[in-house]
C-alpha cells in the first residue's frame, strides 16, 4: 500500500561487500573471516547450506546419522568442506554433524552474525527457499537448490514465483538426491555451467545496481529528503558552490558559481564521456561555464549519452538545486543536490506525453492496435539504439547512394548517438519512433527487436546479425532453460530474412535458430570498408602518431560478468611492450553501458567509438579471445594473437564452441599475458609463420568479403521489390 515516492530502488547495502575490490581481495578476506570462525579451510572447496526458517516448524533439511555418514564420504572423495548455517529462527539440531567428520563445520550466528562478507569465499551454495540465494548469485558461482517441503512451504508460507522458476528447475528433496547432483556438478560442466547460468539470471533480474555503492545511494536518498534537518556526509575535498543554472539555446551549459578559491579544473564526468568547463574569475569570486554537447571521436557535438555524471572535484550546493529541464532533441536532465554532493542524470529527450512508464503503456497499445498505412522507407537499428554502426550502418550507406529518395530512419537510445548523413534520427519510445517501426517497408537490425515490435504484412525484416559464430549461440547453448527457448523462437518468427557471412555462419544460423527462412549469403556489408576506408584519417581521430604500433584488444563478453573487460590489464600489458605501441581496447557492446572506460598511459578505449570496421583499419594487429571480430578482421590479411586465459571454463563451462580453435587459429594462442607480450614482440614474424592457415581459414569465413557486400544487399532489396 506505500505509494510509489516512498518506494526507493537504492540496491542492498549489505551487498556492497560482494562487489568491491577484485575477486581475489573480496576471496581472500571472506576465506580469512571464515577461518577464523570454523577452523583451518586449507585448499579445500567451501560448500555452504544456509537454509531458511519455517516459521517455527522444525526443519525438514536436519539429516539423519546415515545422511551425516553419506555427506562425510562425499566430502571426502572431493576434498570439500561443508559449513552449516542454519537460520538465527531455525528449528533443528545440526550438531551432529561436526561431530560425525572434520569436514563439516558449523557457523553460527553468534560467532559470525552477518554471513553475506562470507560468501565469496564459497564455491557452492545450498539453500532452500532463502534470500541469500539472490545475494550469493552476486559472486556468479553455482547454487543447488535443496528443498525436502515444497509443496507445504509453498501451501503454507507461499512464494512470489513458482518455485520452479526460482530454483531454475534443478531443486531436489533429499540428501541423497542432492549428494548426486554435487557428485554431477564436479564431473559434468554441462550441469556446473546451468547453475552458474541460473546464478546470473537471478543477479540480473534482483540487483538494479551492480557497483558496490547501494550504501552511499540510500545515505543520499535521505539526505535528499531530510534537506536541511540534517547534517550531510563529510563531502571530502568537495568544493561548496552558490548556484549553479541550466543555459538552453544553441549551446547549452551548465554556468556554476563560487566564492573563494577557485578550482584548478572542473569536469563532468560520465562512464563513456568526460565534459571540461572553462573557469574564470578573481580570488574571491570564480564562475565555470561547462558546455554539455561535445565531439567525441571527431564527430558533431552531440548530447551526453544517458547516465549518471559526478563532478569532478566533487561540488556540495548551498543553494537549492535546479529543477529538471526537457532540453526537446538533447535529453532531459535531473539534478541531485540536497545537502550531499551534486550530481546529474542525462536521460533521453522523451516529451511529457512520452516519457514514463504510463505513458509508454499508452503509445504500445496504440501501435498494437494502429493498421498503419505502408511507408516506402527503411528504419534501421544497431545494438538495441546504442551505435549507428555494423551491417545496418554500411546497408544505409548503400541504400544512400542507389536511391536517395527513399527515407532512411535510425532507432537510437538517446541524442548521443550520431547517425549517417541524410538520416532521420528517432529517440526510442518516441511517438515518431512507434509510428516508423510499424509502417516502414524494411526493417534492418543486427540483433533482436524484442518484444515491443509487432510485424505487419507489408513490411521485412532483415536480419543482418553481428557476426559468424565461435561461441555456441541461441537453442544449440546446453542447459537452455524453456523460457528463453520460447524467445528465442518467437524473435526468430519475426525475421523475414537472414544475412549470413558465409556457409559456415548460414548452417549454424538454422541449426542454431530452427529458422528456415531465406539466409542471404551475400558475405558481410560492414566489412567492405576494410578493403576501401581510409586508415590514416581514423589513426588522425584517434590521435595516434606515425610509426607507432596499434594493437587492438577486442574480447567477447563473459556470460557470468557482463560488466567487465579486464582479462587483459592493457595498461601493463603496454607498459612491458616499451615504447612505440599504443592499444586500443574494445569492449563488446553489452559492456558498453555498465562498463567504464580505461584511463592508462598508452592506452585507448574505444569501446564507445561508433564503428569497430574502422578500429581494423588502423590495427596493425588484433588481439581477441572468442570474439566474432577474428571472422571480420582476417578480411586484412593483418596478424591476429589470441588470448585465452579461461579457455577450459568458457568452453566447458559458460558457453561452449562450434568448433575446436586452436588446431586452426591463423595466429598464435597465448595463456597467459606474458606469453602475449613475447608474441606481439615477435610480430613481423607471425604473418610468415601462419600464412598457410590464414589463407585456409579466410577461404572458408570470407569467401565473399569483397567490398561490395552491402550493394549487393540492397540490389537484391530493390530487386525484390521490397522497397518500391
């Protein structure tokens, strides 16, 4: 019954331990607790069973002496230690476990009253029905599901989703169930990898906030509301400041005022883009001017990308903040100010009749329901609205050139993203933007429309995907759960047309989506620049000086941490490489919004750089790992090195392969970082030492990579009559 207001999505404080730090710090100082609470843990492998209360019932899950007995065998065979912790509430005698073997510890709230700073020195959780389970997803190890009465919890006590649901459908009712499926789950990847994948699916659906700062947002939250009534956290070396105003027109900026001494610099400061204000003034009166469009990548000055910004140094207003500003075209901007440090968040340029849940609610239900006459024009989207770059980017280009006249519409997440020349940008959600994707003739996409589109009669969809295939993909993923799988068949009946590189990507492509549509083998639009762009005008953007050598580090993502891009450190990794090499760090799209860029000394993130074909023109190498770049990038005939240093678990564990690698690889495999840094130092030598390889392997991925991929695409377009 709390109204929406009072309701705050902060993330959970007690969580920020399992996020901060690096996975060996947050490892060794939950091992070091632990151990200090159970005894000595040596090298073994740490299960925990946290199971819930049962509202003052005894607990089903207390073992009998043959369980204790089987439980003590199993720990024995796999050099594992169990520790029990029962709830604070529960009703049940676990001491005889401890007694029956050395393995099984217990801990106890009294000796240990917070368990989550424990977590991630666990490599399994057991639990029933438990909130922990949503904490422990966090750390993305496996949970097994151990739950004896389901059907009388759930009868009795209840649940907010199907247990089913909630435990990935793996839940057993017993120990002797349960002492096979940990006997599973050490022998088969296949089953380690479906609890690993469930852990992921609960972190994503519970935690908002994956960044270790759920404490400080609920400490602003009620600074906000308390104002002046209370006191605020010490701001460090913030710097207090009178006003600060919103400046509209041609060029907005934010105009910032104080007294005082003036900061040596001023900048706001996002994940993707970093904004520099002027500053002027006397010594005891200073004011800042920061423009809020800025060029990135030698672009048009454009609007921030969507997000949160600090200030930087840290600003505390002694004034009341601004109140939100719609800026129509750029974003809307919110300002956070009350008593605690300000801050700022850019979000898209929605109208009032636009922007909210509800009303988003009421333009779908129109567009459902709308019989929209057809439009002879193309709405193309590129990674869910957040580049203008792929296969889409060079079919809009080629489109350009052959017919002019026909109208060429881009979906984007916000106003920061650039489109090409001569097309219309919609800001996703916007009335145009429904209006476009229900009577344009072709739909051009390189990933998934998602549940928001519904298909008319007259229009195509063309699906230009984003790249032939290492990593398993779609139904052919083991452990699929039924969910997913019914997606993925209901986004595959969406597509009228399939582009596939090869022959290759075209079988995997049927197999991997039972899709029996027509598969265009046309090779890869977005590819045809890197037999035809121009490299030292990209090198020019980048800034990069002559003679210096460009590597591109460009991995795939991790299914259990989608967040990061750090299997490499770039910047040692550069540092040990000495003078004369400069790298360019790519990460794949889905770390684009949660991630950060890197900030090192001979190092480049261009992870938000608009079109990666350009990135390959530049590179005098590519270094990858799974990624679908090692397909595009051998259209250069340039050397590739790759980096592999959780080969067996991502084969085996988090995604699996189509085919073996490394007997064909057209470049060295490196394990470890220093064996990359002694291949790259050997670089003139690579090409001479694969060139048997390299030519087997671009005769099968790019028998068609020619340069004239997208003019063939958009021939067949209009030979068709798709457009008119």
């Amino acid at each position: 019954g709390l109204a929406a207001e009072r309701v705050v999505v902060t993330g959970d404080p007690r969580d920020d331990v399992l996020l901060i730090g690096t996975h060996e710090s947050r490892r060794g100082a939950a091992r070091a607790l632990l151990g200090s609470s159970v005894g000595e843990l040596g090298d073994a492998k740490l299960l925990l069973y946290a199971p819930t209360w049962r509202d003052g019932e005894h607990d089903p899950g207390v073992p009998s002496t043959a369980e204790w007995h089987a439980i003590a065998s199993y720990l024995d065979a796999a050099n594992a230690l169990l520790v029990l912790r029962p709830h604070p509430h529960s009703v049940g005698d676990y001491d005889a476990g401890p007694a029956t073997s050395p393995r099984i510890r217990m801990l106890a709230a009294v000796s240990q009253n917070d368990i989550t700073p424990v977590l991630p020195a666990i490599g399994l959780l057991i639990t029933d029905y438990s909130s922990i389970a949503y904490d422990f997803a966090l750390t993305g190890r496996p949970i097994a599901f151990f739950a004896p009465d389901a059907a009388h919890y759930e009868a009795t006590r209840g649940l907010y989703e199907p247990y089913e649901t909630f435990s990935g459908g793996t839940a057993v009712a017993s120990w002797t169930e349960l002492l096979k499926l940990l006997t599973r789950i050490d022998r088969d990847p296949a089953t380690l990898g479906a609890l690993q994948r469930h852990s992921e699916r609960l972190a994503t659906e519970c935690h908002t906030f994956r960044d270790g700062q759920s404490a400080a947002r609920v400490y602003t939250e009620i600074l906000a509301r308390l104002g002046a009534s209370m006191t605020a956290l010490p701001a460090g070396d913030s710097i207090t400041v009178e006003t600060i105003t919103l400046e509209d027109g041609d060029t907005p900026a934010l105009r910032i005022q104080g007294s005082g001494d003036a900061p040596a610099s001023l900048a706001l400061v996002g994940s993707r883009r970093r904004l520099a204000a002027s500053i002027t003034g006397s010594a005891a009166r200073w004011s800042a001017v920061l423009p809020l469009l800025a060029s990135r990548w030698g672009n048009e000055a454009s609007a921030p990308p969507s997000g949160r910004y600090h200030f930087e140094p840290p600003l505390t207003l002694a004034g009341s903040a601004p109140t939100p500003r719609l800026l129509p075209g750029l974003f809307r901007v919110t300002f956070d100010a009350a008593e605690s440090v300000l801050s700022l968040t850019f979000s898209a340029p929605l109208t009032d009749n636009e922007e909210g849940r509800q009303q988003q609610a009421r333009l779908e239900t129109a567009y459902r329901a709308t019989d929209y006459a057809p439009l002879n024009a193309a709405f193309f989207e590129s990674f869910y609205g957040q580049t203008a770059s792929g296969n889409p980017l060079a079919l809009d280009r080629a489109l350009a050139v052959a017919r002019p006249d026909i109208p060429r519409y881009w979906g984007v997440r916000d106003a920061s993203v650039a489109v090409p020349d001569g097309a219309i940008a919609l800001i996703e959600g916007s009335e145009e933007w429904w209006r476009i994707r229900g009577s344009a003739r072709l739909i051009v996409i390189n990933d998934w429309l998602r549940n928001r589109y519904r298909k008319r009669r007259h229009q195509t969809v063309l699906q230009t995907w984003h790249g032939t295939m290492l990593k398993k993909l779609a139904l052919t993923r083991s452990g699929l759960r039924l969910r997913p799988a019914l997606a993925t068949l209901r986004e595959r009946s969406r597509w009228s047309i399939l582009l596939s590189q090869n022959a290759y990507a075209t079988r995997i492509f049927r197999r991997a989506y039972l899709y029996r549509g027509p598969v265009w083998e046309e090779g890869y639009p977005r590819n045809d620049r890197l037999l035809t762009g121009d490299a030292t005008a990209v090198r020019a953007k980048l800034g990069i000086a002559d003679g210096v050598k460009v590597l591109l580090y460009a991995p795939t993502w991790r299914d259990d941490r989608p967040d990061h891009v750090d299997h490499l450190d770039v910047s040692r990794f550069t540092s040990e490489l000495g003078e004369g090499y400069v790298t360019l760090i790519r990460g794949h799209s889905r770390t684009l919004q949660p991630g950060s860029d890197v900030h090192a000394g001979g190092v480049i993130d261009v992870t938000s750089y608009p079109d990666i074909s350009e990135l390959f023109l530049v590179a005098d190498a590519l270094i990858t790992d799974y990624s679908s770049v090692m397909f595009d990038f051998s259209v250069t005939t340039k050397p590739i090195f790759f980096f592999t240093p959780d080969l067996d678990r991502y084969r085996e564990v988090l995604r699996g392969f189509y085919f073996d690698l490394i007997p064909v690889a057209p470049g060295p495999v490196a394990h470890t970082a220093e064996e990359l840094v002694a291949l790259v130092r050997e670089l003139p030598d690579v090409a001479s030492r694969y060139a048997d390889k390299y030519v087997a392997w671009r005769a099968k991925f790019n028998p068609r990579d020619d340069g004239h991929a997208a003019e063939r695409v958009i021939a067949r377009v209009l030979r068709e009559g798709i457009l008119q």
